[in-house]
C-alpha cells in the first residue's frame, strides 16, 4: 500500500524546486504551494494549535514547518526584514 501523499514531507523532499531563488513573504510561499498542489492544501482544514496559526488552515501551518525543517538542512533561512514571515530560499 502506497504512502498517503502529505505537504509537509513533500516539500522537505523537494526542496522547494518550483520555488524562485531569492527572499519571500510567507504569504508568497503559500500562493507557490497552493498554486503546485492544491490536492494537499484543504482550506477547509483549520488548524488546531495555540498561536498565530489558530483558525488558519491547517496547510499552512506545515508550510511553516517545512520552512523550519529546511531551515535545519540549510536550504531556508528566516530573515529579519523589519516584519515577520520572510524567509530566503537559496
């Protein structure tokens, strides 16, 4: 039986290929991601932790953590632009 297909392991595993090289918003990214697989982006799915991503949908919160995980592999790095949410993909 095959592996359910989940955002979060995708986007470690494809290390963001379809992403633009450079410095995003995280609400960039999350249009990259939605507009790649919308299949793995149910908005309807709302997100159940404490914090800011409380009421968002759940997809959304695992972007955040691909980005950390990708961070711990040196492909992501947050960035303080004066805001929060932007992060470089190198």
């Amino acid at each position: 039986m095959a592996k359910k297909l989940d955002l979060r392991t995708w986007l470690v595993e494809s290390k963001l290929f379809f992403i633009p090289r450079g410095i995003h918003h995280l609400v960039e990214y999350n249009t990259y991601i939605q507009m790649s697989v919308p299949h793995l982006c149910d908005d309807k799915v709302l997100c159940e932790h404490s914090g800011t991503t409380n009421g968002r949908p759940e997809w959304q919160h695992e972007v955040r953590w691909a980005l950390h995980e990708l961070q711990d592999k040196g492909i992501t790095q947050n960035v303080k632009k004066g805001a929060k949410g932007y992060w470089k993909l190198k």
